[in-house]
C-alpha cells in the first residue's frame, strides 16, 4: 500500500517541522530550598545528537529545585570520580557534582557511565551504567536526572516519563506522546474529527482516548507500538477513559440514550457494569490510587461538585463544598489530595484540595485552565491552558511555587495526560 | 528554545518515516535495551538493573479518515427543502426546544416515520465555557431533549441516537454572546450522509 506509506511519510515530517515543542521556563519562588550542583560536561565520542550533560541540566533547574552552576572558572573536566581534584571545586560551594561519559561500543550501541560525588566528603554518592541504543541516550539522561534528583532530594524523580497531550493543527487533531521535557514530539494517531480525554495505562504501554472518527464518541485504546483496538462503541456517547491502578479495569461514561453515567469495563471490553445510576449528569470518573475510590464530578446537587463512591458502587458521598463550580477530579498518587479545575470569579483555574483539611489552594492563574494531570511522584500538575487564542502545556508545582510553560509555536496544545515512570 | 539537534532530529525522523516506507515486512521495533547497571563502586550499588524500555522513537502513527457518501436527488439535501436545516439553537444553560424550531423538528419527524430504514445521529454542542467532558455532557442533555420532542411526534427510539460534540465543533476563543450562541445547538445528521 504505497499510498498509505507516503501518508505516514509526509504527516511524519509535518509532525517533525510543526509540533516541536519549544520550552519556556518560568519559575517564581521556593530559592532559598535550590541544591547547588556541578554537572560537569560528559566526555562524548562521535557524533551523537544530544548532549547528554544538557539534557541533565535542564532537567534539573526546570524541576525548581536545583540551582546548576557555571563551571567556567574551573578548567578540568573529569570524566570519572577518580579525575576528580576536589580542591578546584570546593569554591563553587555545590553540594554535589556529577561527571560522566558516553562511550561508543561496536554493534551501534552506547555505553554511558555516570557517577554522582559529594563535594564536600569527596565521596561518591552512586553511579550508574548503561548500555543503550543510541536513540535511548535521551532517555538516559533523564533517568540519570532522576537518580541526581532521587539522591538528593529523597523523593522519586519525574524526568524518565512521557506525556501525552492533543494537537489540532491546520484542520487536524492529533494524539501525541512527548518526553515529559516535550522534546521528541510523536503522533500517534491523527483525524480530521476531536481527539480528547487521553488516559495512560498504568504500565505506560497503552493509552486510552476518546476519537469522533466515526460522528460521535468512541474509546479506542492504542498501545505505543500502534496496535489500536475499540474499547467502547456502545449507543450514544463512550467517553472519559480511567484505567484502574491495576490497569486490568476501566471507568468509562456511557450515554445510551440519556444523561452520562458512570459504567466499569474490563481492559478486554468485556464486563460492562453501571457503577451509579442517577438522573443526573455524571462523568469524569478518576480512580485513587489504592483502587477502593472512584471520584466523579456530577451536577446532582444542581451545580457540578466532584462526589466519591466506592469502586464497588454504592452510596455516594460529596468531596468538593468550596465555590459553585468543581470539574476533572484526580487524585495525587499518596491518594492526600484532589486536584481539580474551579471557576474562581468565572476564570477556570487548577485548585488543590487537601482530603484531610478539606482546605482548597487556587494553583494557576489561567482563565480557561482545563485537565489537571498529576507527575509520578505527585510534586507537578500538568494542565492546559491558554496564551492568547492558542491552547498551551503549562505546570506548576503542587505548592505553587513552581511555574512552567510548554508552547508550540503556531501550533494548539490540550488535554495533557502525564504518563508513569519509564522502568 | 534555540534547538541545536533540531535537524538532526528531523532527519531522524525523516530517517524513521523512510524506514517505515522502505521495510513494511521488517519490524520496526528495536527490543527494550538490555540495560546492564554495573556498579562503579562496591558501595555505589542503588538499583538493579533496569531497561530503558517504552521507547517512544518507535511510535507508530495510525491515520484514521472516512469517507463521506453524498448522493443526488435526496430531500435531506435540497437547500430549498425544510430537511435540509439541521440545527436546533438553545439559550444559556438550557435543553428546551424553543418554538422557532418546531417547524423543523416536525419535518424530521415526519421523514423518518415515513423511511423507518432511515436513521438519525442527534450531535449535542456547547459552548466553550467548562471542561470538555463535562461540555460533552451538557451537549447530550441537548441532544436528548430533542429526541424527546421527535419521540413525541412518533418516531421510534430505533431509528434515533443522541451524541454530544461537547465543546469540541465551538467556535474557538468567542468573544460575545452572538459567538457563543452558535455554539449551543443540536446538529441533525443522518446516518451516511
């Protein structure tokens, strides 16, 4: 089928010359807590596409919690901990420094050697190898950022993932998964009709997502190597996908032919069960992460709130009591708080609500900000946003302090889904 | 961002798009690296061994277009024929069919009791004020409601199916109400066209 081979041919390019990502980092407070490190250039044979030591840098100051210093003043490079003369770093005050390199082996792979030295006790911290594919060295980088990050801050880093988010670009919609620094922009699937509601699986292989290909709401999930299957084409509306944190199980919405309902379905499509039935609207189901709670927002009480029940159905309880308006529940991955989107003041913004308190914090400062994705570890949301007339990444920091923006020029960004961990 | 790897990126993937024309029958997928995690130092050990896995350089993309079917001499297309108007505006917040449009409603009913094999996909739309899938919601309210008015004029709930657009046919970025008016509204689509 050559036709079919040229169109992935030509939208490839377009992909490749449209939609990269473009990051603008933007953060506001929280210095005082910054870690000073030194990461020092890796030695690099050959020609390789990316500098590995950049990738880890930038990695590190967008997280807003590092402090990158300049190493222009010092004039060696070691590339092992054993090159390491530590009385020529001790005036840059860093509080750890990383030296590495990235080796070409026979067979086209690559073997990259990392080590992490604490300055002051002129020990070493951990170190790792790995032998990869050259275009594995991205990837890499950011589990080596997150083993920095790890060591340092005693929390699970976030850079090894991908995120997922929707593109719509000269009459088109696109799903596209990026590395969560949104280089390596990918589609893997495009449409003349809306895509929307992208849904990771717990594994990161599959996403589920809502296609109107067909004139109306249809679930697909596609697995990243490209085998798309239908999940859900039943009568009406099959819409808001929530993998169970098994992944063997889905919360979905069906219409049939009345108001959205929340249904469960295996992964398989089999199974199909009404989890609540009410005569109001009902939708946006989200799992916690111990599987025992299914949040949903529902404008039952007149106004949309989020409400809870349990995975098994049964009474319904509300969670959210502030503002008029609460949309898009998703729980942190410790299950403590809930995210979600509040009209504040007709602006629609990312607010967090602590389970425990019940107290609520306004987290963006957007107008129209819609879909909030927590990170892996819990510390970033994800939301989209918009700059001007065009949809924009944007995330901030599950205190607030830290800001960042992710845009595409020309281009119209929503929906963003952060994927897990890459293992 | 100034990218430097720009081109060589977009020669990769220019490399990956002639791959994926060239070698139909090859597969494509690189198998997860064996990733060995040596220790570089006896107490240095953090993790066991891990694989750089889901590695999205293989993404594959689907391409997903219908195609749609027209055909001549059908009522339903006749610009000069009631049939063909196909939207149902609504006010703010609201799914009641206003007069205006009964009229309309009455001729679609009348159509599909008289072609029971003719089937009709009611597309609910709103504005974009809200998240998307709560619009998608709202939108099937809409579509819902004017089901209801075609059941009340004797059409089977056979030869109807409501769905909602949501936001998603909006006007992108209305900035006043006569923009955002267009956007609440029911599309009447038969099923083929």
């Amino acid at each position: 089928m050559p036709i079919l081979r040229l169109t992935v041919f030509f939208t490839a390019l377009l992909v490749a010359s449209l939609a990269h990502a473009a990051l603008e980092i933007e953060i506001s407070g929280g210095s005082a807590q910054q870690v000073p490190v030194v990461i020092v250039p890796f030695f690099q044979t050959g020609t390789s596409a990316d500098n590995i030591s950049n990738i880890i840098a930038a990695d590190l100051k967008r997280s807003g919690l590092f402090r990158v210093l300049e190493i222009g003043g010092v004039s060696s490079r070691p590339a092992d901990i054993s090159q390491i003369k530590y009385a020529e770093w001790l005036a840059l005050q860093a509080q750890a420094m990383a030296v590495g390199k990235v080796e070409t082996l026979p067979g086209n792979r690559l073997n990259v050697t990392f080590q992490l030295a604490d300055v002051l006790k002129q020990t070493q911290l951990t170190g790792m190898q790995y032998n990869i594919a050259p275009n594995q060295l991205r990837t890499a980088a950011h589990k080596i950022a997150d083993v920095i990050y790890q060591k340092l801050t005693g929390e699970t880093g976030n850079f090894a993932s991908h995120i997922a988010y929707i593109t719509k670009a000269n009459g088109r919609y696109a799903l596209q998964v990026s590395d969560a620094d949104g280089e390596n922009p990918l589609t893997m699937v495009s449409s003349k009709e809306p895509i929307i509601s992208p849904a990771w699986s717990p594994d990161g292989n599959k996403i589920a997502y809502v296609s109107f290909e067909k004139k109306k709401p249809i679930i697909f999930v596609q697995s990243l190597s490209g085998q798309r299957s239908v999940l859900a084409s039943f009568k009406g509306n099959n819409s808001a996908p929530a993998w169970s944190p098994d992944g063997t199980k889905l919360a979905i919405v069906l219409t049939y032919a009345a108001n959205s309902q929340v249904y469960t379905i295996n992964a398989d499509g089999t199974n199909l069960k009404q989890l609540i039935k009410s005569g109001a609207i009902d939708t946006e189901p989200t799992w916690s992460p111990d599987a025992n709670w299914i949040y949903f927002s529902s404008d039952r009480g007149g106004r949309p709130q989020i409400y809870k029940v349990s995975s098994a159905g049964g009474e319904v309880q509300r969670v959210t009591f502030e503002g008029t308006y609460n949309l898009s529940p998703r729980l942190s991955p410790d299950g403590k708080s809930l995210a979600m989107i509040r009209n504040d003041g007709g602006k629609f913004r990312v607010a967090l609500q602590d389970l425990t308190s019940g107290q609520v914090q306004v987290l963006s400062d957007g107008a129209q900000d819609e879909s909030p994705s927590f990170a892996p570890n819990g510390r970033m949301i994800l939301y989209a946003t918009r700059t001007g007339e065009h949809g924009a990444l944007a995330a901030v920091s599950a205190d607030g302090r830290v800001k960042q923006h992710l845009n595409e020029a020309g281009g119209d960004m929503r929906e963003p889904a952060w994927g897990p961990l890459i293992k | 961002m100034n990218n430097p790897t720009w081109n060589t990126k977009l020669l990769s993937t220019l490399v990956l798009a002639l791959l994926l024309a060239a070698c139909k029958s090859m597969p494509m997928v690189d198998k997860p690296a064996a990733v060995e995690d040596k220790s570089l130092s006896a107490q240095a050990v953090t993790k066991p061994a891990e694989a750089v896995s889901a590695d999205t350089s293989v993404v594959k993309e689907v391409v997903v277009d219908g195609n749609a079917t027209t055909s001549a001499n059908n009522p339903l297309k006749d610009p000069n024929n009631i049939l063909s108007k196909r939207h149902v505006y609504f006010d703010f917040d609201s799914d009641a069919v206003k007069a205006e449009f009964r009229p309309m409603v009455e001729a679609h009913a009348k159509y599909l009791s008289e072609n029971r094999s003719a089937k009709v996909i009611l597309q609910g739309n709103t504005d974009e004020r809200g998240t998307r899938e709560y619009n998608l919601s709202l939108g099937q309210r809409r579509s819902v409601s004017v089901k209801k008015s075609l059941n009340l004029l004797g059409v089977q709930d056979a030869q109807i199916e409501t769905v909602s657009f949501g936001e998603e046919k909006a006007t992108g970025a209305c900035a006043d109400e006569a923009c955002s008016k267009q956007n609440r509204r029911v599309d009447v689509v038969y099923e083929n066209e």
